[in-house]
C-alpha cells in the first residue's frame, strides 16, 4: 500500500516523444492479459487492497472504507468494519481469525471467524510499537509476516515482524525504507519485502526459527525497466513456480507502465507483465489453480475516497 502524497506531473498526450517511448516499452514487454480475460468483480470499491483467496471466497479490505469486503463468486458484502484502523491487508490465521494491517492507528486488527472485532495487537513482545502496519505474508509454520511501513518521506525507519502461530510478535528486520509488499518463497526459505521509496525488492534467508538473516537486493525496478520511469514498488506473491508478482502505486495516472503488473522468474529476469485497465495496481491474490489473478486496482489514486475496481484476470 503507498499513500500518494508528492505532486502529479502532467504530461502532453500524444507528444512524439511519448509515441516513441511507448514503441519502446511495447518492445521491452509481452502484454498476455487483453480485455476478454478480465472481470470487474467490484466496480464501486474505495482504495481495495490486501486481498487474499480462502475457502472459495475472496476478501479484501476497503482502506477509504475501514472495511473487509467478501466476494463469495455472485456479490460484494462487508464482513467487517472498524472505523479509524485503514485496513491495506487481510489474511486467515491457523487460530481461525483473521488479521487486519491497520496502517492509520499503528495496530494489527483481529477479527473472529463472524466478523466480529476482537482486541488488537498493539505492540511486540519487547514493547516496540507498529508504525503504518501494511502487508501479510503467512509461512508454513503457521505464523504471518508483516511489514511496518514506517515513517512517510526520506526516515528509513520501516520493519518486518512476525507472529508465531501462538500469537507471539517479534521484530525481525528494521531500517527498511518505506516496507511494503511481503511474500514468502514457494520453498519457505526466502522473505521478499518491497522497499517502495528505494524502488526495490529485498530478500532475506529465513531461518528454521522465522528468524531472518542475510539481507540483499533482489530486484531494482528501476533496472527492470530501464529508468523509462520511477517505478514505486508495492504488493508482491510468488505462485508455486516460483515466479514473482510485483504491483505497483504510480504516482500519476498517466505515468508510462502504469497499470503493469511485473512478473520476474526466481533470478530477477523479466518473464511478462499483465495489463489492468486501472492505473494503480497495489495488490493482488492468485486463486488455488493459479489461472485467476484476483487484483485490487484504484483509478482515483489522488485523493479520496480513492476509487477504484477489484478485477479478475485469466492468467493462464
């Protein structure tokens, strides 16, 4: 999740040097996801974000809502509200609950198999608190990953937590700028955490007790695409191959590779991207047979109530 806070730049459609950069760009990326692959599942939501597929249902929050929204296959309904928190993910615990990332209070929302609110995490074991919780990433030992986003602008002061499958949260990484997507590799011993303001994707070995070590640069998207634009990494999930999904939060509607989901191989080398019709495409989940790319997309990506769209996209 990143909150669009800079300036928009306006550029001129239709100028000759935006044809050629666009020649350019369609060069450097094969395009595989037309108009008859892609549903509009929620044309009405306000900034989706954090979705995540279980027992046949899609949810995902509404962060200018306060909401956990369902999709059951047939309609939207709200599953949870709670004013004030600004859910941007949701994920199921092995407890039979679910977890919000609250980014607007510093907290982590728990919510009963119902709906019902239950009592939040509010800090770690150690006392350290949670600034602009945003993204889940659950392991196979039955804890959750999160990232602390941090402070907004140049502090590098974003982290990772984990909590344990007993409910236990310990800080695991810290001076992270601007901490944003999460996933676990499909082999459970790799953490990705996208670093928005630096434009990257880190790796970190995960260890047989969660803990995390030996940190490195993965990905720079700016590489990726070579410098045509700034690109300001956000959601990411890796599929059983391996392969990599990276969304992203321009800052600009008409920003070039706006709209482009990057799909790397386990290297870092450029395998495809996925158009969506909406320009910011934050987040996203893969659905069990992985030929579904559930995305949570916004048009509005200025100011609130940031609207936006939640898409299905035939992948495969």
């Amino acid at each position: 999740m990143t909150i669009a806070g800079g300036p928009t730049i306006h550029r001129d459609r239709g100028s000759a040097g935006e044809v050629l950069l666009l020649l350019l760009l369609g060069a450097m990326f094969v395009l595989p996801a037309w108009a008859d692959d892609v549903k509009v599942l929620n044309a009405d939501a306000h900034y989706p974000e954090g979705p995540v597929w279980y027992q046949n249902k899609l949810y995902y929050v509404e962060y200018d809502r306060n909401t956990v929204t369902i999709w059951d296959g047939k309609s939207n309904t709200v599953f949870s509200s709670v004013p004030g928190c600004g859910q941007s993910a949701v994920v199921p615990t092995v407890r039979g609950e679910f977890l919000t990332t609250c980014f607007d209070n510093g907290t982590i929302g728990r919510i009963s198999a119902s709906g019902k609110a239950l009592p939040p995490y509010t800090h770690d074991r150690d006392g350290n608190v949670f600034v602009a919780p945003n993204d889940f990433a659950p392991d196979k030992r039955g804890g959750v990953y999160f990232t602390a986003s941090g402070s907004p602008g140049p502090t590098i002061d974003g982290k990772v937590f984990y909590i344990a499958a007993d409910g236990t949260i310990t800080q695991e990484a810290s001076d992270l700028h601007s901490a944003n997507g999460i996933a676990v590799s499909t082999d459970g011993k790799i953490l990705y955490v996208v670093e928005t303001e630096d434009h990257r994707l880190l790796q970190f070995t995960i260890g047989r007790d969660a803990r995390l070590s030996d940190r490195r640069v993965f990905l720079n998207l700016d590489d990726l695409t070579q410098h045509v634009v700034h690109i300001l990494p956000d959601g990411v999930k890796v599929d059983s191959r391996g392969e990599i999904f990276i969304g992203q939060s321009p800052l600009d509607a008409r920003a070039p590779l706006a709209g482009r989901i990057f799909v790397v191989d386990p290297t870092g080398k450029s395998l495809r991207t996925i158009t969506v019709p909406s320009p910011s495409v934050p987040n996203f989940a893969l659905d069990p047979d992985e030929k579904t790319l559930y995305v949570t997309a916004n048009d509005q990506i200025d100011k609130a109530p940031h609207h936006g769209k939640v898409y299905a996209i035939r992948i495969h």
